[in-house]
C-alpha cells in the first residue's frame, strides 16, 4: 500500500465522535514526523564529510599565502579562491596539506560575503594529510599554521609544497618577507615586489596547474629575534605560545553532531512507531 493510501484509508474509517478531527490531527502529524525524518536522512551525506570528494571539481582562480613567522613561531598559509561550477555545491571536496599542519579555520563564502565555518576531517599520510570538508557555496577559505620554525638558529630555511588536489586555472602565490629579517630569498626567484603595511611580499602567478601537480617554493632568511612580527609591532607577547591541536576538539564536535543526530532519527522513528500503534489499537477498540 503506498503512504498516501494508506492515509486516505485511515482517514475514511469510521471514528468516534470527534474521531474525525483526531484522524486529521494524526495524519498531518505523522506527515510532518515523515517529513522531517526525511529531510534529516538527506541531509546526513553533506554532514558526514568522509563521504566520497566530488570528482570533476575545478579551481577557476586561488591565492596562497606563505607568511613565515607572522603571528606566532611557526608559518601562516592561506588558502582561498573559488570553484568554477557552482551549480556542483553544496559538495564534499579534499585538500592536501603539509603533515602536521594546525589548522585554525575552514570556511566557505556564501555570495553575499558572508562566513560559514565548516566541520571538517583529517586523514593523515605518508608525504602530506588530507583535508575533508563539505561546501555550501564554490568559495573557500582554508587557513592553518606550519610546525615551529628551528628559532635557536639566526639562518632560518622553509620548503613549502604546494599540492594540487584539484586543477587549477590561475595559482597567486603570496609570500611575506618577516619583520626584521634580512637577506632574504626564495626559489624560484622572478616573484613581483611590493610592500604592504610595512611587509614585504613577493608574488608570483602560475596557469594551468593540473590535478596533482606540486609547487615547491624554498625560502630563506636570517632573523636574530625569535618573536614574531605581529605580536611585536600591534601587541606585547603576554607570556609564552602554547602549541596545540585543535583536531581532537573539531573530531569531538563532529561526533557530538553525530550522536545527537542519531539520537533525533531514534526519537523521531520511535515517536511515530508510537502514534501508528496506538492509532491501532483505537481504531480496533
């Protein structure tokens, strides 16, 4: 029998007075119980982010930002762009990041501009680990923080990969000299100068990367202070930076999220496994 039969046939038995009223109440009930239940379980794939990454996605235009020693001992990168297809969002997509990475936000843009931090997983590999993240909109925003840099040494030395997971149209890449450094160089070589609030940044603009390409930038300096460039120049340092992983917390929240929405799918299945039986059994006294 199909739902809305079987909603016409409890609706045209006969009732009790006032039975009517209480079968329409009930069967609008349980409708919206359906409903709801339904609309949870589709959205469950764009919440369980170690689903399949959607294939075929394509970066149309990204920046990244490589700032060494910018706001803590460590480098700042920052990835952000957009997808060429929006009609293929909401979607679950990958990153590749350098092993160890901390990562502080992940969010995606929403055309008016706005924010929307998203849950996300990480899978650890041999050479990088991969981000796994749901997207609401094609815009990105992806940022995290290197291991420590080697501070007891004035010549500090940074090798970055950057790792393609999609293909990508047009690659800017940013990359900011630290404050009071001095002979300062990266390979390769040929990056657009400028100067921004008192930083450095060399640019530089790579087409047509391929899915799975690599970019290997190396960069050099040599830094006598160990402090880092923005909690010197805006704010004294208040005492010493404490480094840690937020991904065990990020983990718990997902699976917070989760239990709680197994607990509503158990609840609402329940509640309406309640209202068909003592529908019955009414309907049978």
């Amino acid at each position: 029998m199909e739902p809305d039969d079987w909603f016409i046939f409890m609706q045209s038995r006969p009732l009790a007075p006032g039975g009517f009223w209480r079968g329409q109440k009930f069967a609008m009930r349980t409708r919206v119980l359906i409903s709801s239940l339904v609309l949870i379980l589709l959205m469950f794939p764009l919440l369980a982010t170690k689903a399949p990454a959607e294939d075929g996605l394509s970066i149309g235009r990204m920046r990244v930002m490589i700032w060494p020693e910018y706001d803590d001992p460590s480098v700042l990168v920052v990835y952000d762009g957009r997808f060429d297809d929006d009609s293929k969002f909401p979607t679950i997509t990958d990153f590749f990041i350098p092993k160890g990475a901390i990562i502080n936000d992940i969010c995606s843009l929403s055309p008016g501009g706005q924010h929307f931090c998203q849950l996300f997983d990480v899978s650890e590999g041999e050479a990088y680990d991969t981000v796994h993240l749901s997207l609401p909109f094609s815009n990105f925003y992806v940022s995290f923080h290197l291991d420590p840099v080697d501070l007891e040494t004035a010549k500090r030395r940074i090798d970055y990969v950057i790792r393609a997971n999609h293909p990508i149209g047009s690659m800017e890449v940013d990359i900011q000299q630290p404050l009071r450094s001095t002979e300062f160089a990266i390979s390769p070589s040929g990056g657009k100068a400028s100067m921004e609030k008192d930083f450095n940044h060399f640019n530089y603009t790579l087409e047509d990367i391929a899915k799975g390409d690599a970019r290997v930038f190396k960069i050099g300096y040599v830094k006598e202070s160990r402090e880092p460039s923005v909690d010197v120049k805006y704010a004294s340092m208040t005492g010493r930076r404490v480094w840690g992983s937020p991904y065990e917390t990020q983990r718990n929240v997902r699976t917070i999220i989760y239990i709680v929405f197994g607990t509503g799918v158990l609840m609402v299945s329940a509640a309406m496994l309640w209202i068909v039986t003592r529908r019955r059994r009414k309907g049978a006294a």
